[in-house]
C-alpha cells in the first residue's frame, strides 16, 4: 500500500460567523479538516449547516473570523485581496448550481475568462479554451450563448472554465442542483473522471446522498457548521 | 489582464448598452462642444485684434509728446492716455526736436502730428472734421489701405485722401466714384485787416469777430477703407488726409483747441505730439528711453497691447468657466451612468471575481468605460463646436454684411483646442470614472454570486 499523500488543504479551527443585525451567526465553528492530493471529497448536510460558507473559504472567495487554511503550503487564510484574486485565478477552480457563466459571452469566451485575467495572450487562449471545451465534449458549442445551452452544457463550460489555468484544486457548489438525475450523475461522472485522470483534488458540496456514494471517495458531513461526522465509502 | 484585453472589455460592455452610451456621451459631447466654441470664440476675438494691430503697424509706432499743462478729463480734443513717465514742463516739441528724435537709431521716421479744424463740404454735404497733415510717405504706407485711387506722390501734391466712412456719412456709397472728384476745405483763420477796423471793446464782448473763414478746392485722390482701428494717423477720427506743402497754404488757427494755448512756453507752442514709426518692436525700449532723456513723455501702443493681451486672458477664463458648467454635468452623468452599470453587472462582476480578477482588473475595465465614453464624446464635441461655431460665424456676418461690415471670423480655431479638448474629456471622465471604478472593484464576490 502506498504511504498516505501530503495533505494538499489543511484548515485549523476554521469558523465564519456572520453579523445579522445585531445577532452573531456561526456559520462554520471550529472546522479543521485535512484533505490529501487526489482526492474526491463530498461535503453534506442539511440546508444551513455551512457547507457553502465552507466551500467559499476553501475557495478564496470569502475569508475566515477564525482558523486557517492552507492549500499546497500556501497560508490562504492571510492573503490580501489581490493574492487571494491571485489564488482564484490559478490554484483553485470553481462551479455552482447556477453555473454562473457570462451570459453574453460565448462558451469559448466563458472559458477565455481565467486566461484573460491570467493575461495570457488572445492566441494561445483561444487554443487553449477550445481544447478544454473538447475535453468536457463541447467542442461543437464553442460559439454558442449560455441562453443557448441546455443546464447540464452549460455546467460542462463551467468545468472547462474553473481548469482554464490549470488548478490543482476544483471546489463544486451543488454542481447537479439545477439538473436532472441523468445530466447530473454525467456531470459528477465527468468530475470523477478527472480526478482518477489528472490526480485533481476535488471537494464537491451535494446533498444527493446516491451520486456521493456513488463517486465520492471521502464523505464529511456538516450540522450547524461543525463536522459531525466523516467516512469513507469506498 | 492585458492592456488591450481591458479595452476590449470595456468597448463590448458599452457596445451591449448602446443607448445609454450614446446619451451619456452625448451629454460630454455637448458640454465640450461649448467649452470649444467658447474658447474659439475668445481665440477668435483675440486674433481679431492682434492681427489688427499688426496689420496697422500701431505696435511699432510711438507718439511723443510734450509737457505742460494737459486738457481736463473727458475732452474730446484730448483722448490720448497719459505718459507714463511725465515729460519735463519746460521742454517744448518744435521741428528740432522732431529732427532730433527722427536720428535716434532704429527710427525710421518721425513727423509731427498736425491737425486743424474745418468744415468739410462735398457734393453739399458739409461736416467740421479735423483734418490731418500727413507726410506722402506715410500717406503711401501700407498701414493706411487706400483702396480705391491712390495717395498723394509728394508732399507738395495738391490733393487729399479721405475715408470711406466719411463719404459714407455725407451720402456717398460706392467710394470708387469719389476719386477725382473735388471736397472742400472751409477753415477759419484770423482777419488781419478786419483786426485792425475793429475796437478791441467789441472783439472781448463778442459782438464783433476779428475771424473769417476761406475756402479752399482739392481734388480726392484716394479713398481708404475701413481700418478696424485706423491708421497710422488716426483716421477713423479726422476722415480727410492732406499733404504739408498744401496745408500749409491754408489760413487758419494755429492751434486744434483752446487748451492747446494753456501749453504755450515762452510764447512758442510746438506740436502736442510726434508720432515715431520704429525700424522693428525691439527698438521700442531703447528709442523711448533716449526720448525721455530728451525730455519729453512717450505713449506706445504696444503697452496697451499687453494690456489688452491680459484683458483677453481673463475673457478665456470666463469663456471657459461657463463652458465648465456643461463639462460638470457631463461629468455627473458619467458617474451616473457607471454606478447604474455597477448595479446591472453586480452578478457579472462577481463571477469575473470567482474566476479570477483582482480589484485592479475591475477598476481597470470601468476606468477604460467611462475612458471610452469621455474619448469618443470629446472628439464628437469638438466637431460639434466647430460646427456650431461656423454656423453661428456665418448667421452673424449676413446680418453685419446688411450693414456693410466686412466679413470677420469670429472664431479661431489653433490645433491645440482640439488636442486640449479631446484630452481634457477624457481626464474629465478618468476622474468621473474613479469612484464607480473603486466601487466595482470592491463589489463581494459572495454577495454578487448570490445576487439574481
């Protein structure tokens, strides 16, 4: 058996409490968690208890009240705005139910976005752009509007977009809740696929008990914002 | 994110919102448009006048005059400013002094201002001018426009050259047909023999003149136009110019106005004033201070024409404070219009975060927006102002053309009002566009993705 890999995300006491009006809400208390390089890790839980606020942290998108987060050594959790922006742009993609894409822009363009701002130059983008989308199967939809792809397409660009620079990590906010069972078991088959293939370390959030146990390697869930539980189902 | 990325950003984003980009930058177009035809407007009015001045040779003439007492404030016989370095009392301008001051290095010719008052009649008509006693060679100058006929060959030929507008105001509309044609010079002068027949109790009580007036035929040579501001010798004021040879064959006073008798010295009263024409401008110093040392007081023109220089400088700034006006409301409008954008992109912003971009991208992309819209409605509004202002040029001359002005440009336009324009539209809308920008970029991206 090989030696257990290095954790790739280390939090320590992570905790986001959030003031509304004069209430201190706990979003996350206390979360310390590590997650090793190639893993396929599901976070659950019901509606409320911080799996979203967890992703958002793990993601660089929000920043702790307490804790840190470490990702490949790298101490998340003290960056400054433009090192956290930084950190969006290379070391950690990101999906969500609602896909968020451009919805002027076309699929490739969608894509281009990570490189622009990666300031990669308008040919090699393109290429690069393109070859992503053939890899999520959409090579024939490059051109097309997100209004013009159905929910399970456009979630494809989505992926294609968050590898666009090439992360080592890919955090999914319920990436299947706006599709239907059949697009959603392809989409999480899709991320499966490229965590066996590219060693991607993947933290999905679903509450879709059956495509967790179906592709997630580790389970944690979540309750009030505390871990209550964590296994492996493999 | 690329220099080039960052403005294709910003041009698709205001290409998705073509109207409101049109209006806002319409509202730039319009407040620079004013601010180019105000300050074209001041330019215009500037050249106007420097060109004048050049064109008349003023700059470089200087008008010597005498000490003494000077006539009271408001005298219309006296409209000269005062020196101002005063002229010793004692000293007295007579044709030494003239010949004197015309070898001082870097004049070209001095000549005494000569006028004297009389009744000028033509084709009927009769009005009292003072008529003035020019030299031929500055009759000949180029400074005095004579365009119909030509000036007098010498100073002892008989004829006189007269202004346009003076045939103008005694009924005489095409000046070409007044050359030739004869005017005549009615002066009055004292009656020797008629002095001796009367008792001096008369004279003083003013029941008897020892006046008596003579006439005296010329034929009109040349006639000039209208100078804006006259020649070397004033003729918008006197109207009819005459050789010396001639005037002096006239009997008359040999004073222009009673004052001139309070300057007598010595029983000598000299010229009230010389007037220097000057090699060049640079003369100017050196020429004036050998003629103070002579003693006597000096006017240029070219000191009012600093003056007027800085009176013009203050009428661009005004010209461009009201032009300001419109360029503040543009301004408002553009921070207007990409806070409104801030609030229809929020969702937009967000995910360019999510994705990857810094503040300094954001602020980028709205920095080049309301960039864009300053550009393009700067460029429109120079064309706008300079469209404006030539309609308005030509509207203006019909009217002035009915009353037989020439035509003027009123309005100048120097490279650099578009170069400046263009360039302070956009530093106007960089500056407009600095806190939508700040804003944007500090948009959360959690709160933006959450945001429908």
């Amino acid at each position: 058996m090989n030696p257990p890999a290095p954790p790739l995300i280390e939090t320590r006491s992570l905790s986001k409490t959030y003031l509304v009006g004069d209430v201190r809400v706990a979003a996350l208390a206390d979360v310390t968690l590590a997650v090793p390089e190639g893993s396929f890790l599901a976070v659950t839980g019901a509606s409320g208890s911080g799996k979203s606020t967890l992703l958002n942290l793990l993601g660089g998108l929000d920043t702790p009240s307490a804790g840190t987060i470490e990702v490949g050594g790298a101490l998340v959790s003290a960056m400054d705005r433009e090192a956290l922006a930084r950190y969006r742009r290379f070391a950690a993609g990101m999906i969500f139910q609602s896909f968020n894409l451009v919805a002027a822009r076309t699929a490739l363009e969608n894509v281009e976005l990570p490189l622009i701002f990666a300031g990669v130059n308008r040919t090699e983008r393109k290429r690069r752009a393109a070859e992503l989308l053939g890899k999520v199967g959409l090579a024939h939809r490059a051109n097309h509007r997100p209004p013009e792809l159905s929910g399970g397409e456009q979630q494809r660009v989505a992926v294609a977009r968050a590898l666009a620079n090439g992360p080592r990590l890919l955090l999914a906010d319920e990436p299947t809740g706006n599709l239907d069972s059949r697009t959603s078991r392809e989409i999480v088959g899709l991320l499966a696929g490229l965590n066996r293939e590219r060693n991607l370390t993947i933290i999905m959030v679903s509450h879709e008990e059956g495509l967790v146990r179906e592709f997630a390697r580790e389970i944690v869930r979540l309750q009030d914002g505390r871990i209550v539980a964590a296994e492996s189902p493999a | 994110m690329r220099f080039a990325d960052a403005v294709e950003f910003a041009l698709g984003s205001l290409r998705k919102r073509r109207l409101r980009t049109f209006l806002t930058a319409s509202g730039v177009m319009i407040g620079i448009g004013a601010l180019v035809s105000m300050i074209s407007f001041g330019k215009g009015m500037q050249k106007n006048v420097t060109d004048a001045f050049k064109a008349s040779d003023l700059l470089s003439t200087l008008v010597v005059m005498p000490g003494g007492a000077e006539p009271p404030a408001g005298d219309p016989d006296r409209q000269r400013p005062r020196a101002k370095v005063p002229a010793r009392p004692d000293v007295v301008l007579d044709d030494q002094a003239v010949a004197a001051i015309a070898k001082i290095p870097g004049v070209l010719r001095a000549y005494p201002d000569i006028s004297f008052p009389a009744m000028v009649g033509y084709e009927g008509a009769e009005e009292l001018r003072l008529i003035q006693v020019v030299p031929a060679a500055v009759a000949a100058s180029r400074s005095m426009k004579i365009t119909w006929g030509r000036a007098y060959a010498s100073d002892e030929e008989a004829g006189v050259v007269v202004s346009r507008s003076l045939l103008r105001r005694m009924g005489t509309s095409d000046p070409a047909s007044a050359v030739g044609k004869t005017i005549r010079i009615t002066s009055v002068s004292v009656d020797l023999g008629r002095l001796a027949t009367l008792d001096l109790g008369s004279i003083l009580s003013g029941t008897a003149s020892p006046l008596a007036q003579e006439s005296y035929d010329f034929p009109i040579l040349g006639v000039t136009d209208v100078a804006p501001f006259g020649g070397e010798a004033n003729l918008t004021e006197s109207g009819v110019l005459i050789p010396p040879g001639p005037a002096g064959r006239i009997k008359r006073l040999p004073i222009t106005s009673i004052w001139d008798l309070f300057r007598m010295k010595g029983g000598r009263l000299g010229y009230s004033a010389v007037t220097v024409k000057l090699g060049s401008l640079g003369d100017l110093g050196a020429v004036r201070s050998k003629v103070h040392d002579m003693g006597y007081a000096t006017f240029a023109l070219a000191d009012q024409f600093d003056e007027i220089t800085r009176a013009f400088y203050v009428m661009d700034m005004v010209l461009a404070a009201v032009g300001m006006i419109a360029i503040i409301v543009a301004a408002l409008g553009i921070v207007n219009t990409m806070v409104m954008s801030i609030l229809e992109r929020f969702r937009e912003i967000g995910i360019m975060k999510a994705v990857g971009a810094g503040d300094r991208d954001i602020r980028r992309i709205f920095f080049f927006e309301s960039g864009a819209i300053g550009f393009a409605g700067g460029a429109a509004g120079c064309v706008l102002g300079w469209v404006t202002s030539l309609v308005i040029n030509r509207v203006v001359n019909f009217y002035l053309a009915r009353q037989g002005m020439p035509f003027v440009n009123y309005f100048a336009f120097p490279f650099w009002i578009f170069l400046g324009a263009v360039g302070f539209s956009l530093l106007v809308s960089l500056v407009s566009g600095i806190y939508p920008a700040r804003r944007a970029s500090r948009v959360d991206p959690v709160v933006a993705l959450r945001h429908d």
